[in-house]
C-alpha cells in the first residue's frame, strides 16, 4: 500500500475523514525572500501557536 492510501485511511470516531494530495515539486532550501516582502505582505502570528502558525496578509 502506498502512503497516500495509508493517510486516506484516516478518520475520527466521529467521522471525519481526510483529503489527501501529495505534492512532487522539490522545494529548494534557504530561498530568500524579495525584499520588500515584508512591507506588501506584513507576517500576522497566531496567538496559540505562533511558532508553527501564521499568516502572510497583502496589503492594498
């Protein structure tokens, strides 16, 4: 059985299941960013989590 099959397995016991989509672009490491990213698209962290969640918010 591939992975994709495994993960789609998945459920709750209340039952919710999962939608799985596997990706196969290889993402290179240590790509900067343009410079002026963080002005157009300022980082909002989340409260609860903030290391692992966040969110890039364009601006108008």
């Amino acid at each position: 059985m591939t992975r994709k099959t495994l993960i789609s397995r998945t459920s709750t016991s209340k039952g919710l299941t999962t939608i799985v989509h596997i990706l196969d672009k290889i993402y290179e490491t240590g790509r900067k960013y343009a410079a002026d990213f963080k002005e157009i698209m300022p980082i909002v962290f989340d409260t609860h989590l903030p290391k692992w969640n966040y969110c890039a918010i364009p601006q108008e």
